[in-house]
C-alpha cells in the first residue's frame, strides 16, 4: 500500500498511532547510521563514498515505500546501512592519514628546532673554545711581552752597570776614586780646578773636567752631590762661602755638559773632613779638594 | 551469478589481505560477508536467483566495509604511533 493512501486512511480513521507504518529494524539502523556519517567527518573527507550510501539509502526507502516489510526492501537498507559506515571508516581513515602527516611535519620541524638548538650550543661551545685559545694566545704573547721587557731591562741594568764600571775605571785614571758607603766619591785637587781664592775653573780644569762628565753621562741616572772643601786657614765664613762657590761651578759646568739638573746638587763644606794634616803646605793642598758624590743606586 | 559470486570472493579476498581478520570490528563483517556469499550459493543452487543476487550485493557490502574497517584500524595506529613518536621526541628534548 502507498504511503500517502496509509495516511489518507489513518486520519479518517483517527488512530494515527495505530496506522504508523512498519519500518524493518535494517532500514532504521540504516537511516541512523546514515544521519550519523553525514554529520561526522564523512561529510568533509569521503564525501563520494557518503554519496554511496545516500544513493543506496534512497533505493532502500524506494523498495521501503513500494513493500514495506518486503525481503529486497531489507537487504536494500541492509546494504545502504553498510554503505553509510563505510563512508564513516574511510573518513575516519582519512583523518587518521592526515594526523600522520601533521605528526610527520610536527616531527620534521621539532627534530629541526633540535638540530638547530644542538648546532647554536655547538657553535657557541666552538666560540668559547676560540675565545679561551685567543685570550691563551693574549696571555702568551703578554708574558712572553714581559719576559721580554724583564730581559730588556736587565739588560739595561746590565748595560748600565756597565758603564757605570767603565766610567769608574776612567775617571780612576782622572781622579783619585773611592768606594764609600755614601757612593762613588771622585776627589778634584782644588789646585788643579781653581787658581787661589778663586772660584772660577781654570782652562786645564775645564778639559779635565769634561773627561770627568764624559764619564759621569754614562751613569747620568745616579744622583751627584759635588762637595767643595777648603784648607783650615782663614775664618770659616770665607771658607764655606768659597767652597761652595767652588762646588757650584763644578756643578753648572757639568750640567752645561748635559747632566740632568735635577739629579745634581752643589754644597760648601768649608773646612769640614781633612783628608791630610793642615799644619803642612802638602797636607792643606790636599784638603783643598773638590768631590764629587755619585750616589748608589737607589738613593 | 558466477561474475557476481567472484566480484564477491573479490572483495573477501581484499579485505583478508588488508588484515581484517586481525581486527574485530572488520573480522566480524568478513565473517558475515561469508556467511551470505554461502547462503548466496545456496539460494542460487535452490532457484532463486534474485535474492541470491541481493546477498552477494550484501556480502559484497560487508566486505567493502570490512576493508575500509581494517584499513582505518591501521591508519590510527599508524597515526598514534607518529604522534607518540613526537611527543616522545619533544620530552626527550626538554
């Protein structure tokens, strides 16, 4: 019986209810399972294959509405119902194939951030290596700069002990030399510097004394004190007065020769520390006396 | 019948080799897809040719999905199995 001619006859009747048409259990699972892939993922990703099943379920309500509780009408839904999770599978499967080739990506890129991770550690270590060799290589090169300036330097010690010796050796042969506690004491006869009562060097004494500075620049480091010395005749203010005049024309002369002003002091002594007896003309000639004090180093 | 039977057999044979009788869901409906290609023959042998078509197309449905079934099974677990397989990476690397 058609459908519509049923339901023409239920409302005459009015039992509705009574006359709601037999639907086989295969064509209502069919309907639901169709319903339920078309609203699930078969939709978007086995939309052919839901088409499959859409089609077969039409062919079974087709059969339904010609025979409702006929064999072929439940086969038909039978075969749409299969059709419909099918649809369902394959779209499922697709989603599942489309998480492996996100998780795939996903992969590539993280082991990508790792490699990348790894290579800037490995790239930092090799910067802090090259940093630790150049800062090894500065402090190679900075000691081995010290060494080198130690060495220099005790060559200039060396140098200048040297011709500190060579200087003593030359003015030995000037002057009479001594080795005091207070330095190299190189002692002038005031005969030979000044004329009497003067002040002023003589012409011999300058030529001697530019041996005497030649031999003094070669220690132009040391401190010099030149001490100017009388015999004890006459009153002592004279006496001071003109050793000290003597010793400062000692002093400037050897400063015109090029020793550092500052390194060079003048001082009268007067009579003060005889070296000989002033009761004799020797002994007072020899009191008569320039000295000049050169220093020990470091003083 | 014979080309309908072996459109049949096809499908069975197909959803065998993609590993349904591993798994339950799709070893069920192989099973069935058997069970009517047999009561197909039977049909057949008995005379009615028309509802022996019908189970074929049945059993042939049964298999299709059978296939599908296993295949989907297998692209899940492939699809688990990549994404443990990030996971497991990114906590290694933490």
């Amino acid at each position: 019986m058609n459908r519509g001619i049923l339901y023409v006859v239920c409302m005459v009747s009015g039992t509705l209810v009574a006359c709601t048409p037999y639907v086989p259990q295969e064509l209502a699972d069919a309907r639901r399972v169709y319903s339920d892939a078309a609203h699930g993922p078969a939709m978007a990703n086995a939309p052919a294959e839901l088409h499959k099943a859409e089609v077969a379920l039409a062919e079974a309500e087709k059969a339904w509405d010609q025979d409702p509780r006929g064999e072929r009408t439940r086969d038909l839904a039978y075969i749409a119902d299969r059709k419909a999770r099918a649809a369902d599978a394959i779209a499922r499967g697709a989603v599942a194939q489309r998480n492996i080739e996100n998780a795939q990506q996903d992969f590539n890129r993280t082991q990508s951030q790792i490699i990348g991770q790894q290579q800037r550690v490995i790239g930092q270590q090799e910067q802090a290596i090259t940093q630790e060799g150049a800062a090894v290589n500065e402090a190679t090169r900075n000691a081995a700069a010290a060494e080198s300036a130690r060495a220099e330097a005790e060559q200039r010690a060396q140098n200048a002990d040297e011709r500190a010796k060579e200087a003593e050796v030359k003015l030995s042969k000037l002057a009479m030399v001594s080795e005091e506690p207070r330095g190299m004491v190189i002692t002038l006869s005031g005969s030979v510097l000044f004329a009497s009562n003067q002040a002023v060097l003589l012409p011999d004494a300058e030529r001697r004394l530019d041996e005497v500075a030649k031999a003094l620049l070669a220690t132009k480091e040391r401190k010099i004190v030149v001490e100017g010395y009388s015999d004890a005749r006459g009153s002592d203010t004279y006496n001071l007065d003109l050793s000290r005049r003597r010793a400062e024309a000692v002093r400037a002369y050897l400063v015109s020769r090029g020793y550092d002003p500052d390194l060079i002091s003048a001082e009268g002594m007067g009579k003060a520390r005889p070296v000989s007896n002033n009761t004799t003309a020797e002994g007072r000639a020899n009191n008569r006396r320039v000295e000049i004090v050169v220093k020990n180093k470091g003083d | 019948m014979t080309k309908e039977l072996e459109a049949s057999f096809a499908v069975i044979r197909a959803a065998e080799e993609v590993g349904a009788t591993k798994e339950p869901n799709a070893a069920l409906h192989l099973q069935l897809a058997k069970e009517q290609t047999e009561r197909a023959r039977k049909r057949f042998a008995d005379g009615d040719k028309e509802g022996a078509q019908r189970l074929l197309l049945r059993a042939e449905a049964d298999a299709n999905l059978a296939v599908a079934l296993a295949r989907t099974e297998q692209e899940q677990k492939d699809a688990r199995g990549a994404m443990d397989r990030v996971n497991e990476l990114k906590s290694s690397n933490k």
